[in-house]
C-alpha cells in the first residue's frame, strides 16, 4: 500500500512553516486523516495544531535533529507508531535529498515536491553554496520565491532555476501576498523539428537534460551531435556508449553523460574517442539501461576533434 510523500524543501525562513500550517488549516486537504509531520529544522515560526481541524490530533510532530536519524527503520517506527497514513516532510536546507529518498521505506512515494527560498537571500545562497541550491531544484514541482520585491530582476531568478530544471513551475510571491507566475519564454537552442536535429557543442548538457525529461518528443527523430565514446565490456558487440562530461554546478560534481548507439562498426572505437554521430533515436528497452530509454541508432559514425569545451554545462 503507498504511503503519499509531501515534501517542503528549502533554507531557513524561506515559508515552508507558513505554507504547511496553511495547507494543514484547510479541510480540502486536511481531512483527518492520520498524518505523521516530520520536522528536519527548527524554524523561526513554529506550528499551531489548535488552528487545524479538530485541534491537530491527527496530526503527529516527529523531530529529526540529525540527518543520521533518517533511516528506514526510524521512519518506518514512526509511521507505524501513529498508523500514518501519508507523511509531510519539512526538510532541512542544508542536508541532501538523497539522504531522504535513500531512506524511504518500501511504499513510501513522493506525491508532491515543493522549494521555497527567500528572494532576498537567495542568490547570495545559490553564490556560496551552489551545490545545495541546485540539490534542492532537480526534482522540485514548483520553486515558490516568497518576499520579492518589483524592484528585483526576475531574469535572475529564472537563470538560476532552468540551468537546473525546464520542469520546475516557478512562483512570485511579494510581500503583499500577490503571487505571479514565471512566464518568461525560455526556446531550446535546436530545432526539436529539423529533419536533423544539430546539437552544437556547447549544448549538449541542456539537450542531454531535456531528452531524458521528454523522451517521446525525440522518439524516431535524427540527431547530430558529437560525442565522447566510453568502450563497456558488458555491451553487446554492436553497441558503445556516447556522451559527455556534464557539470551541473561545480567540479565535483562532473558526471558523463552517456548514451547507448547500435552501430555495427562499435569494435573499431576505442575508449575516449571523438566522434561525430548522426543517429536515429529510438526509445526501447535496452539491457545496458535494465529499462526503457534512448538508444541512437547509427546512421554516420565520423571521427572528430575534441571540442574546445569537454565538459559540457548548463550556462
């Protein structure tokens, strides 16, 4: 059976308190179920269960005082000892998510995700601690920037966020209570349409990023790209893997993004070739993957220079 996940990420004082004692208030979503809070941070605001339906005793407050505490085992005792039956989270803005979903016991699922940030600290957090910020926006459903001001450039705050998401819905709230909501235009830099889709060097990253987030978008389309060849021992003889080192947010953490090409010719490639590949891209099932994912199919294989850039990144 699942267990729903609702998940409030962020730093200090950037809402998550104030949201979740609002969405707790309303009868719409809080309608007595048995619900287990889990506090990962002592905030500024602090909880009022007499103002929830039926005076919050449905509710059940767990703090989390370290990120060691998160285990399978403690989170499954707590919800197990009030027969929760969903979770809300407010997590701690300075401990990584995978802490979190690697914990999660068997059924829990995440059913929502949201990250709130204070607009007037929020680029100086995304200056000094990147890897945080950019932690907390991958998987995010929408990113809500409370106490901003008309003064500010918005533009800003959009750079920020797309360099890490497309999918991310993100929200304006001033200090009046208005809320707007991002609308600025933000094109893929290639034709998704071309009867060959040329991928230039230098976005590789966002084309990496956006093929993987709308696969079917590129199902049976031709691709141009060049890419770094990774030779698998394991990979059937007619297959290698292309790609590129793809940096998110700093040096540590470059991770090659690689993708499987059916190709004949594969056992005349060696590791960390260049090559140009023109392929047609299709999404099956692949052994190498153990799921479903792109696979190019090989049309032109050209050897190549390495591009001035090797990694590829999102800016």
């Amino acid at each position: 059976m699942e267990t729903p996940v609702y998940l409030f990420t962020g730093f200090l004082e950037s809402g998550k308190t104030r949201f979740i004692q609002g969405t707790l208030e309303d009868k719409r979503f809080n309608g007595g179920e048995s619900t287990l809070l889990l506090l990962c941070e002592e905030g500024v605001e602090e909880y009022d269960l007499s103002r929830m339906p039926n005076g919050g005793k449905n509710i059940t407050v767990q703090v989390v005082d370290e990120e060691e505490d998160l285990t399978a085992e403690a989170l499954a005792g707590w919800q197990k000892a009030c027969n929760a039956k969903r979770v809300m989270v407010e997590y701690n803005g300075m401990w990584m998510l995978d802490r979190l979903y690697n914990a999660m016991p068997q059924g829990w699922v995440i059913y929502q995700e949201l990250c709130f940030a204070d607009a007037t600290t929020f680029l100086t957090y995304n200056a000094n601690m990147r890897s945080l910020v950019v932690d907390k926006l991958n998987s995010c459903e929408l990113i809500a920037f409370n106490r901003y001001r008309a003064d500010m450039d918005k533009m800003a705050f959009h750079k920020i966020v797309r360099a890490t998401s497309r999918r991310a819905d993100i929200a304006y709230e001033y200090e009046n209570g208005d809320v707007e909501y991002d609308d600025i235009e933000d094109p893929l830099p290639f034709d998704v349409n071309a009867p060959v889709i040329e991928i230039a060097d230098n976005d590789y990253a966002l084309w990496y990023r956006d093929l993987n987030e709308n696969m079917d978008t590129y199902a049976g389309k031709t691709v141009k790209f060049k890419g770094l060849v990774a030779v698998e021992g394991k990979m059937p003889p007619d297959s290698f893997v292309i790609g590129r080192h793809i940096m998110t947010c700093c040096q540590d953490d470059i991770a090659y993004g690689g993708l499987i090409c059916d190709w004949k010719g594969a056992k005349t490639l060696k590791q960390r070739d260049w090559v140009m590949l023109t392929a047609r891209l299709t999404v099956e099932y692949h052994k190498a993957y153990r799921k479903k994912g792109p696979v190019l199919k090989a049309i032109k294989v050209e050897r190549a220079e390495a591009p001035e850039q090797q990694v590829a990144t999102f800016f």
